[in-house]
C-alpha cells in the first residue's frame, strides 16, 4: 500500500460526509483519539478537521474538545431565516441575467426531479456576482443539511415546493423572490417540529 500522502483531505472530506448526512449530533462528542483510529490517520489532520468544520459552524470547539452544534427551535429558525436573506441576496445579485441561460442544461421548466429542485438555490448561487454571500449561504445550508429528512416529514409538500421553484427560475418568473421567501419562512415557523423530528421524537 502507498503512503498515504493527504490524510488532512481525506478526514475531512469523510468527516464532512458524516455530518452532513447524519440526524443533529446534538452535542454528541467528537474525541480526536477516537476519529484517528476510525480513519486510520495520526491526531494531527484529524485535529486540523476539526477545527476548519468548527470554523464553518458545523460542530463547536469547546474547552473540552469539539462536539455537534447544539440546536433549540430558536436558533434552527434564526438559521432558515439567514437562509433566506442569503438566499433572497443571491437573487438580487442576478438579477439582469437571463434565467434560463442560468439554468442546468438539464433542467426544463416541467422538470419533476427532486434532485434538481434541491439544487436550485445553489444554481443560484454558482451565477450569483457576489462570491462572499454565496460563501455565507453555503455555510447556511450546510449547517441546515441534516434536518432535511426532518423537512419531509413535517410538511408534506416538499417536492413540489421545490419543483416549483425550479418552474419560477427556469421561466425567470418575478415571483421567485416570494417562493424563496416562504421556502424559508416556513421552515423557520415549524423550527421546533422539524427538531423534533429530526431527533426522532416527533410522534406520528
């Protein structure tokens, strides 16, 4: 076996992965010792992970080592609504352009893919003019990535909300700004359930 010559690249990459497709970790630890010998690397790329996910509000640095993000309903709303100004932002930012010029080469105004819905706000974001705020709203969505699944569950419409906004970019319809809007007001507004749904308590 050769030398394993990024082991920074690889621990983050596969820590990133972990967090992201994992319910909140809720303040669960994250002992440097115990990620080294999961993945096979020294202390000293895991630590270095550690800290630049820390640094992108994807779990805290404590005195006593580092730990998922504690969520409560107010602070998961207070994220979905800078989402949203982000989201609203980017927007702006390309406004003037042709929408469809903008859109994926593979996505048609009656696209019913869900993965392309998913994907339209960072579409956005690839043709936005301002590279700081597309930085910011990716943070955002990250850190808002594990509660997706929650989404589902709490409201009902999800797929369709997002194929509609699909439709409204694609045909650079006016009112996107409005879906964008309630995209994430809503979700800021039913914060504590989509919480309790993502850490499995929300009865059916």
């Amino acid at each position: 076996m050769g030398r394993d010559t990024d082991p920074f690249d690889r621990t983050m990459e596969a820590l990133r992965r972990r967090i992201l497709a994992v319910a909140p970790l809720q303040g669960a630890a994250l002992p440097i010792n115990g990620v080294a010998l999961e993945f096979g690397v020294s202390q000293t790329p895991v630590r270095e992970a550690l800290s630049r996910l820390a640094g992108e509000g994807l779990i805290e640095r404590t005195p006593a080592g580092y730990r998922g993000v504690i969520h409560d309903p107010a602070s998961l709303a207070d994220l979905y609504a800078l989402a949203g100004v982000l989201a609203l932002a980017l927007l702006r930012s390309v406004e003037g352009a042709s929408s469809q010029a903008a859109a994926p080469p593979d996505l048609a105004p009656d696209d019913k893919t869900p993965s392309a819905a998913l994907d339209i706000i960072a579409v956005i974001a690839a043709r936005a003019g301002n590279r700081a705020v597309a930085r910011a709203y990716g943070r955002a969505a990250a850190q808002l990535a594990p509660f997706r699944e929650a989404e589902r569950q709490v409201l009902s419409d999800v797929e369709a909300e997002r194929v509609r906004l699909v439709q409204a970019f694609v045909a650079g319809d006016p009112g996107l700004t409005r879906q964008l809007r309630r995209y994430h007001d809503r979700r800021a507004a039913r914060s504590g359930r989509i919480l309790a749904a993502a850490l499995g308590l929300l009865q059916p």
